[in-house]
C-alpha cells in the first residue's frame, strides 16, 4: 500500500478541489471524518508510535481545517500553491481611498472605547464585517474566475487589515464589558 | 480477509477483556471517582456509601495522615495541619495566592509553586493533592476489584500549563496512569450530551469551589466540539464564604482572627451560605476561642449584595467566550449548570438572565464532572463503546513567546484546537550572535511581564552570522491533555534544542521519582514492586495492543519480512515480561515500539484514507 504523503496540500488531503469557492458543509464533516479517525482519544491504549503518529496528523488535520475554514487564510493558502507571496508585513502600498477609510474607522474605534459607547462598537463591527464580505467576494472573483494573482494579493492585504480591526473592536467589547 | 473486520481502526477487537479505568474529579471542595460499568456510568461511594470525599488532607506528628470526612472534622481543631482547598494553590506561586493569605497555613515561598509548612514536614499542593488521589484510587481498585489501566483526570478548563503539569504530576504521585486531563466543563457535556443525545450548541458554566469556567461547544452528530473557553482559575464558592467571613469579622467588629477562630468562622460561613440556598434569613452562632461569642444574622439580600461583584466576575468571562465563539445568547440551545456553587439561587437566576433560559440541573452538578470524566477513561482504556463519538477540545490560553522589548508574540492563540502545533521563525538582533534564549508565556496580555512564564531554555550554538541572517523557527506542539513541547531550530545549520515545558516550580521526573520512593512519610506500597507491576501491564497491554494489529492488518500491510521482525520483538518482551529486571523490560518494550513504527504509520494512513472514501471498512464488509 502506497504511503500517504503527510506533506501533502491541505486541499489534497480534504479532497476538496482547490478553489476559494468552497462547500463549507463538506470541509466540515471531512474534518469530522478525519478526526474519527486520527485523533489522539482513538490512539490512547496503543503503541507509543501510534500514540505519536495519531497526534502528527491530528494537529496536521486540524491546522487544514483552520486554513481552509477562514476565508483569508484559504485565499492566503491558494496563493502560496501558486508560489505568490502576499507580502503582507512588508507591502504597505495601499490605495488611498482605502487608507482613509481605515484611518476613519480606527479614530472611530478609539472615539467608541473613549465614551465607552457599545451602540457606536456594534455600528462599526457591522460595518467591518460588510466590508469584508464584499472583499471575500472580489477575493473569489480573482481567483477562481480572473486569475489575477496580483490583485488577489492586494485583496488578502486589505483582508489582513480588516481582520486586525476585528480584533481590535473584539478587544474593546472585552474591555467596556470590564 | 480479516483486515475487513473492524469499523474503527484505532479500537482495539478484545471487547471481551474490560479494562478497569476510572474518571477522576479532583475539585477544590470535594472529590469523586466515578467508572463505566455494564455500559452505565457510576460514581463509587466509600464503605460508608458516600460519593463525596472532601479534599481536606490532615498531617500529623506520627506522620499519618487522613483524608476527608475524618481530617474535615479536624480543621478548626487543628488548622495549620488541616489544608482545605489545596487546588488554589496548584502550580502558583505565593505572590498568586496573595489574595487568600489569611488563610491559616504558613506558606512557605519556594521557587515557584507556593509549598505549606505542616507537623509533618513541607508539603507541596502536589504532594497533598496526591493524598486525595490516592485515596480515590484504592478506593476504585477495592471497589473494581483490580489494578486499574488508567484515569482520565478532570482540570479546570481556564487551567493554565503549570497548574495542568501539577495536577498530572500529582496523579503519577499517586500511582495512577494519566490516560488524559480533561477540562471538567467537557467532562460535564459529554455526561449530558450521551444522555440526552442533544444537537446543537451548548453552553456550561460551572462554578466550583475554588475556580470558574465556562465553556461554548457544538454537538453535532455524536461530535463535541469546545468552540471557546473562558474562566477564572481562582474564583469560586470558597470567595463567597470569604465574603460571609469579612462580614462577620465587621459585624462582630473582629480583627487578627487566630488561625483556630479563623477556620471557624470560615466553616460558619460556608454552612451560612448553604443555608440561604432555602432560607432567606441564617442566624451565625460561634463561640470564639477566648469565650468570646459570635451571634449575628444575615439575611439572603445581604448575602447577594455583599457577592453581587463575584457573580459578575463569572458572567464577563460569560459574555466573552460567547463574542469568542462568535455566537449571541439566542443561538444558545441550552445551559448546562455544574459545581455545587451553581446551588445558589442568585446565580441561577444570573445565568437564566444573561442566557434568557432555565438552565439545565438534572444532572447533580457534584457528580456529573466525575461521570462525564469516566465515560472518556472508558474509551481511552480500550474498551470498546456503544456511542462512536469525538472530542475536541481547546486550549484556554494564548500560548507565546518573549520578544524585543518585553512584548509577547502569540504564536497559539487562545481556542486553538489541540492538539495543535504552530512553527514561527524569529532571528538574531546582534552581530555574531550564537546563543537565543527563549522564553515561552501563556496569556492574552500583550507585556511578557503580564503573563505566565512557563519555561525559558537556550538554543546553542548557533553559527556566528550577521544579525538577522539566523532563522530560528520555534515550533510550539500542544498535545490532548493541553500540555506544551517547544523545539528551537536554527534553519541553516540544523541547529537544535527542545524543552518539555516543565514550569520552574513543575516537579522534575527525578524528584516525582524521589518522592514516589520516600515511603517513609506513611505508608505506602512498595514502590519499586509497584513501578514492576506498572511496567508488565505496560508490556502485556503493548503486546495485546501489537497482536490485535498484526491479525487485523499484518497481512494487508506487510511484507513477511517485517512482520517476522515485530514477531521476533514481541517474543523479546515476553521472554522478559515476567522477570524482575525492570531495565530489561523497558529495553524490549523500547525496541518493539521501534519495530512497529512504520507498521503503525501504515494503519493510520490506512485510517486516513478510509475517512476520505467517506466509508468505514466494516460497512465493506456489509
């Protein structure tokens, strides 16, 4: 029997076909079914080698499913197949509108933390979460229809800003809820 | 062919041989052991037919020492000898206990984990928590008429690394095999998931003695999955009996309690506390020991006023492992209630508030930890189960290390599903440089200084380069039971170095070793037999483990060659299993598990593959 390639993409190993589009109902059960399988509890009473094996590729299994769960992380992951770097930390040419807009929006989270203000938190959480389904949208579009790997990668470095907001608004409900 | 006889790969075909396993609830306040027998699981009770033993651990002068109800009726007699609610003290320093300090010990500020001076010597939390297991284990064994295979220990969830290394150091003190630590919030929705076969997602907030958690999961399809945890490991019934304290000391206008008069008063507020569970009023009567008499009343608002900050404290980490999860209260489907705190009505109706529900409490919320535990013990050890259901657990606490500045650069963060591993490189900031230090932390905070420090260990002999040119990739791997191993690499040269992380205050295997054979303090058995009996089931449990393989799968997936190499490796451990030379035993059991390694790599890519054909191979089989 041919040995499975533990290094194998993450798309391979879901058998789910590599594209931004994904069923996330099936990503979801083949990570289940994986999971009966491999995970540690299955190992426990067995040798120290199947012990160690089941804990290589349940951690193996489970960082998959976290790549390919996440919308950013999976755009990231297509365009690192493809050999295209997203130069996240070292890109910092933005288009200025989208600039602006995230300067506006940091100065507005810093107002709402200020006058401990949660209606302004839910405004503003809302409207990052619109924004990044609409660049989650343009993201597919790039990849599975245009190929414009360069543009995708401008898409996943906007994509990354909004995310670090969310954080950002996330740990400030955590801090008016104090 | 026999390979097709089997739906589940990983379990074993020997469902005739049961093994004995138990889930243990090592609480703060009280204790359980609970088993799965005839498919059912049960809490066993003492021979006086309780369930509860209390976690109190008395030292004397002749070096006995009592466990329970007997060193419960001791504590205001003999205070300092007499420690309740050790669990606080668990993998914490003296500077964390801080806010207990009038308790009546004398703590003795040791590097790291805080250790208490008794008549019979200092003790560590690890070593007095071993007490309790002890006695739990040997009342299992009496009660299942054998050596037990393993125990699945129950931690708090919000446990960080070092309180989780204590607690599984303090299981091996006891002599039992940690088959896993599981966090007690899981332990409870496993106990009420098999029960009432629900879907959906679940919220448990369990309010200890000592400590609080909450947990956000999703069942689904026999499937439990933790989406996020939250908590407070130093939160529980016992701050709302020192709240009872304080007032008493106020309104009977007390100050400088001796330690004797302090335990006192703590148990009066406890039984105060219980007793507005059903009455609005208590009336608190003690005479102190100068004669002096302490008579007061308190009523069942002052009581929730005086806590009103306290049950805050457990619905903000509430609302937090919610926002976590991602989740509003409305697509919560139920509130599941553990820990014998969660009895007062105040926080029942906080609970019902926040989540606009009745909780669930038709499970006794002192045992259902200890049932749930034991049901995981059973699939663990072996034997094969009815329900064919899965765990999946999180890690509470962003796992980290030190950077430039004092900063901590999360590497896992907080929720990540375990086990879970994460590699980041980090480089060198000077000139020629050839040794890192690295310093491992855990915690959401963004200042090392704010967070735990687990471990710090150095990678040597790095090949001297320009500053920034080294590649240093740390890679951090949490295993199942939430526990950390940190490797340091420096890419170029392959130099590398790995720590088990092992707290500073965390027992080294040499001084578990020492005590385990330190029989002296009372007795025990003897240890060294012990540890050869341990080693044997070890080896027979191994053996069984590889002739279940090899008949299921050696053909399929060997040649002879290396089938003929395991068998000869399984005949080198049974030509030693029933000696007496442990190093022998250890040497064969050593070699088999290195023959079957690329066997054992061939069944789980087998496991692998059958997953994706979406089938189970029994279903072939029809």
């Amino acid at each position: 029997m041919k040995s499975l390639d533990f290094q194998q993409d993450f798309f391979r190993l879901f058998e789910i076909s590599p594209r931004f589009a994904i069923d996330s109902a099936a990503l979801d059960q083949r990570y289940r079914d994986l999971q009966s399988q491999v995970h540690p509890d299955k190992f426990s009473h067995l040798s120290e080698s199947e012990q160690r094996l089941s804990m290589q590729w349940s951690t193996r299994i489970n960082e998959g499913y976290q790549t390919l769960r996440s919308p950013l992380a999976r755009g990231r992951y297509l365009l690192s197949l493809q050999g295209v770097d997203t130069q996240e930390e070292t890109n910092t040419a933005m288009p200025l509108d989208f600039l602006m807009q995230q300067m506006e929006w940091r100065e507005a989270l810093q107002d709402a933390i200020a006058a401990k203000d949660m209606d302004a938190l839910d405004v503003l959480s809302d409207n990052n979460r619109k924004e990044t389904a609409m660049l989650q949208q343009q993201l597919g579009a790039q990849l599975d229809e245009s190929h414009d790997h360069l543009a995708a990668a401008g898409s996943v470095r906007k994509l990354r800003f909004l995310e670090k907001l969310a954080e950002e608004i996330s740990s400030a409900y955590d801090e008016l809820d104090s | 062919m026999a390979l097709l006889q089997i739906s589940e790969p990983g379990l074993s075909a020997a469902p005739h041989q049961h093994r004995l396993a138990v889930g243990i609830d090592l609480g703060t306040t009280n204790s359980l052991v609970a088993t799965v027998r005839n498919g059912i699981s049960v809490v066993l009770n003492d021979e006086q037919g309780s369930a509860l033993l209390p976690s109190v651990v008395r030292y004397s002068e002749d070096g006995s020492v009592q466990v329970g109800i007997t060193a419960q009726a001791q504590q205001s007699v003999d205070p300092q000898n007499t420690i309740v609610s050790v669990k606080r003290f668990m993998g914490r320093g003296l500077k964390d206990v801080g806010e207990v300090i009038d308790l009546p010990y004398r703590f003795v500020d040791s590097p790291g984990m805080v250790q208490l001076r008794t008549v019979a010597g200092v003790k560590s939390p690890v070593e007095i928590s071993a007490e309790i297991l002890s006695v739990l284990r040997n009342r299992a064994e009496r009660s299942l008429g054998g050596e037990l295979v393993g125990a699945v220990i129950t931690v708090p969830a919000y446990f960080d690394d070092a309180q989780r290394q204590a607690t599984k150091d303090a299981a091996k003190l006891a002599g039992l095999n940690v088959l896993r630590l599981l966090n007690e919030p899981t332990a409870a929705a496993i106990a009420y998931g098999l029960d009432n076969a629900s879907e959906g997602v679940y919220a448990v907030y369990d309010l200890g003695g000592g400590t609080f958690d909450v947990s956000i999961l999703r069942l689904s399809k026999g499937v439990f999955e933790v989406l996020a945890t939250n908590g407070d490991s130093a939160l529980g019934g016992d701050d709302f009996d020192q709240r009872i304290y304080c007032w008493i000391l106020e309104k009977a206008g007390l100050s400088q309690l001796d330690a004797k008069d302090t335990r006192l008063l703590l148990t009066h507020s406890r039984a105060a506390k219980e007793q507005l569970t059903d009455h609005v009023q208590t009336q608190i009567t003690a005479v102190l020991s100068d004669g002096a008499l302490v008579d007061v009343s308190l009523t069942r608002d002052d009581f929730y006023a005086m806590t009103q900050n306290l049950l805050s404290r457990t619905l903000q980490p509430t609302r937090k492992a919610l926002r976590d999860a991602k989740l509003s209260v409305d697509e919560v489907k139920g509130v599941v209630m553990v820990g014998g705190s969660t009895r007062m009505p105040q926080v029942q109706r906080a609970v019902a508030e926040l989540f606009k529900q009745t909780p669930l409490t038709n499970l006794d919320p002192d045992k259902v930890v200890a049932l749930g535990a034991a049901i995981q013990a059973n699939v663990l050890a072996g034997n094969r189960s009815a329900d064919d259901w899965l765990l999946l657990d999180v890690i509470p606490l962003s796992l980290g290390i030190e950077t430039m500045g004092g900063l901590s650069e999360k590497v896992i963060p907080r929720n990540s599903t375990i086990p879970s591993a994460r590699a980041q490189e980090f480089t060198t900031f000077k000139d020629g440089q050839t040794a890192m230090s690295i310093h491992v932390v855990q915690g959401e905070r963004e200042l090392v200084s704010d967070c735990r420090s687990l471990a710090k260990f150095e990678l040597r002999g790095i090949p001297a380069m320009v500053a920034g040119s080294a590649r240093i990739r740390v890679t951090f791997q949490v295993d199942a039971d939430g526990l950390l191993s940190v490797t340091a690499r420096e890419m170029n040269s392959g130099v590398e170095s790995s720590v088990t992380v092992k707290p500073s205050y965390g027992l080294s295997e040499g001084e578990i070793t020492r005590m385990l054979q330190d029989g002296n303090q009372h007795a025990r058995d003897d240890m060294q037999a012990r540890a050869l009996r341990e080693l044997q089931t070890e080896a027979a449990q191994l053996l069984e483990a590889v002739e279940n393989a090899l008949q299921l799968d050696g053909e399929a997936l060997l040649d002879a060659e290396s089938q003929l190499r395991i068998r000869n490796s399984m005949e080198a451990v049974r030509g030693v299993v029933s000696g007496s030379d442990n190093s022998a035993i250890k040497r064969a059991v050593e070699s088999l598990n290195q023959a079957t390694v690329i066997f054992a790599q061939a069944r789980m890519d087998r496991s692998v593959s059958t997953a994706l054909k979406g089938h189970n191979l029994s279903e072939l089989e029809g």
